[in-house]
C-alpha cells in the first residue's frame, strides 16, 4: 500500500527513452526482431516490453515507437510467452 515516487517513475521513463527508441531502430531494420523467426534477444526482450506496458506510461511512452510497439503485439501472444507468464490474478489487490 504505499504511495509510488512520482519524481522516480518521471526520472525512469525519460532514461527509458533512448533505450525504447535504439530497440526501435532495431526492431525498424530487422536486425534481430521483427522477423518470423524468434531469436533469443526476442525472449529476452518479450517479458520486459511485458512488464515495461503493464503501466499506463510505459504503454503510453511505447506507442511513440511504432516498430517496436508492432513487435510487442506480434509477440505478447506467442504460446511460450503464454506457458510462463506468472499468473497474476493470484496477488493481493492493492
């Protein structure tokens, strides 16, 4: 039950920045991401982007990036993806 550190969470989400659109650049490109086959920076990558947009701003600051918030969506479904995500309706609700 405590109070989120606005200032920090402000402080994060502008360091994500850069890091959100070097991904993009990548993601753009096809170097690693985007294509049919998965790589193991997909899976790498996959639960983080997962955690990253399960906050407002986080979903929020990815949409700027269309290459990668494209790669999100094709691969937040993916049946391994899907196999090992925690299962979070079992946390005590805030």
């Amino acid at each position: 039950n405590e109070k989120p550190d606005v200032a920090l969470i402000d402080e994060g989400l502008a360091k994500a920045h850069p890091v959100l659109g070097s991904i993009d650049t990548i993601a753009r490109e096809g170097l690693v991401l985007g294509g049919d086959a998965r790589s193991l920076a997909d899976w790498h990558l996959a639960p983080m982007m997962a955690y990253f947009t399960m906050a407002a701003r986080g979903k929020a600051a990815l949409s700027e990036y269309a290459a990668l918030s494209r790669w999100c969506e094709n691969t937040k479904d993916h049946a391994i993806l899907r196999q090992t995500w925690p299962d979070f309706s079992t946390l005590p609700k805030a």
